[in-house]
C-alpha cells in the first residue's frame, strides 16, 4: 500500500500546473454536479400548515385549498383518535384539494423527554430508535399519506452534557436517528424535519442542520417570533441562515400565527403575510403555519411574492 502511495504522490508531481489546475476543476464540476442532483431530488413544503389529531375532522378542506395550503402537517395522534382507515379517507378528500398530508410525529418527548443516547452504555438508544422507526413505518403505510414530519428530534436544552470520547454526542445521535428513518422510507415520501430557529442548535438541542438536510427534504426552523421576542427582520436573518446551513434540502419556515405561547391571540392578516413574506425574502422555500386551531384570519398565500 506504501508503493502504491509512493507511486501515486510521484506521479502528481508530474504533473504541470495546468494539468492540475484542470484536475481540480473537473473535481468541483463533480462536486457542484453531486450537489444539484441531490437538491432536484428533494420534495419541497411551499405552503404548510399544522393540524392537531383531533381537529382533523374539523377543518375547512375547501378553506386551506382556497387560501393557497399546498400541505397539512397532521397529528400522528388522529390515527389512534379516529383510525386508519377514516384518517386514509380524510387524507383522500384533501388530495382531492390538491393538498399533501403528512402524518406529523413526536420523536424524543411526548408528556416526557427520551435521551437518544444510553448514557449507561454510551451508544445511541437503538432499542428506542427500532421502536419508533417501526411506528412511523405503520403510520407511513396507511393509504394516501404524502410525507413523514418529525417533530422533538432535539434535546430540551441540554445536549451540551452528551458528548463521549467514542463519538457518540448528541447530535450524532439526533442526526444517527434520521438517518435511519430515512433509510426506513419509500422513496417517494417527504421527510421534513423541525428544528429551534437558533444558531447553536448543536450545543443546546444536539440539531445539526447541515448533516440532517442531507437526510430530510426540508428542514423547517420554527421561527415563532412571540417566543423569541422578535419581528420579521429576525423571521429574515433566520431564514438566510437557514439557507445558507441546511444546503442540502429544502428550508421552509415555520411561522407563528398567534402573539406567543402566553398570549394566543391570532396575529393579524397583514402580520401574518408580512412574517410570511420575510421568510421568503431571507431565501426560504416555503412557509408553514402553526397551527390551524389558532389561526383565526387568514391572507391569500398566493398572494406571497416566491
């Protein structure tokens, strides 16, 4: 293997300087190309919306259609509310609307919080993650579902403290985890995955948004402005940093359409678009409301300049 090496440093160096110059390009071309490909391959969220398990039979089809809804984020927990088989017949109706369901999952909380890493034997929690994978399995099963939605893949805060000397951290376990869902996946589902709208996912929520775009369609940072204290400037910067850090899918912006978690007051119309526009102008792919319980006025999403 030493001759070999040997071999191969000899003849580089014989190489003219344009002979290697054209060797590099030809390495970008290939890069650029991988990069293109694997970005066209990618399903994209324009206009998505999120709708709780147990208003699924309460909402508006026709209203969502109208208002430019490209895509439903419905709770996992209407399949044990109402069914299968009347979840599949729902899911039809919204087709029909030329609306895309995808059955939205919590992945590491519901009522409490599940580490990813077994921190007795410091390996990622694969008895937990087989688990899961086997329910979204089913739930990607049922007939007419569009896409999966992962919601919770983080840590509340703490994943700082989840960081061996093996290589097993937090966010290799958060990142370990998609992957395999995806692996797990029909190719022609969407994979969307939320994530904190903050620059230091990775230290705090163990989200690490470049290595989970190249796994997910589209990545959807939760820019909830009231929870932040923040305005559509900030909605913007997000969005372009985003962008810029989940290069290999899609970014769709999660906006907040009530005043904040404390105060569920419904934003105005014209709030509403101005966030939504905000998000588009800081390079997002598309938007997505949260969530249609509260979301009391509504603006023509068609309306947003893409």
């Amino acid at each position: 293997m030493q001759k070999f090496i040997q071999t191969i440093q000899k003849k580089f160096q014989e190489l003219s300087k344009k002979q290697i110059a054209i060797i590099i390009l030809i390495i970008i071309l290939i890069i650029i190309a991988s990069f293109t490909i694997n970005r066209m391959a990618k399903d994209n969220i324009e206009a998505g919306i999120w709708v709780k398990g147990y208003d699924m039979n309460d909402v508006d089809l026709d209203t969502l259609s109208k208002y430019g809804i490209t895509d439903i984020f419905l709770h996992s927990s209407a399949v044990d509310i109402y069914g299968e088989k009347n979840v599949s017949n729902w899911i039809k109706k919204a087709n029909s609307k030329n609306i895309k369901v995808h059955l939205w999952v919590q992945c590491f909380y519901n009522k409490t919080w599940i580490n990813p890493i077994n921190t007795t034997t410091k390996d990622y929690n694969y008895p937990y993650f087989n688990k899961k994978i086997k329910e979204i399995q089913k739930l990607a099963a049922i007939e007419g579902v569009g896409g999966i939605h992962l919601d919770y893949i983080r840590y509340p805060g703490n994943a700082y403290e989840y960081s061996y000397a093996n290589g097993v951290t937090a966010s290799n376990a958060i990142t370990t985890f998609v992957a395999m869902v995806s692996g797990s996946l029909n190719d022609n589902l969407t994979l969307s995955v939320t994530v904190m709208p903050e620059r230091e996912g990775i230290k705090y929520y163990g989200q690490d948004p470049q290595a989970l775009s190249w796994y997910a369609d589209v990545v959807i940072p939760m820019a909830y402005t009231g929870n932040y204290n923040q305005d559509s400037e900030w909605i913007q910067a997000i969005s372009a940093y985003f962008k810029q850090t989940a290069f290999w899918a899609n970014v769709c912006i999660g906006i907040q359409v009530y005043v904040s978690d404390a105060d569920i007051t419904s934003l105005s119309a014209k709030k509403l678009k101005e966030n939504s526009q905000a998000a588009l102008d800081g390079g997002a792919d598309g938007i997505a409301l949260f969530t249609w319980e509260l979301m009391k006025v509504w603006f023509d999403l068609n309306s947003l300049n893409r």
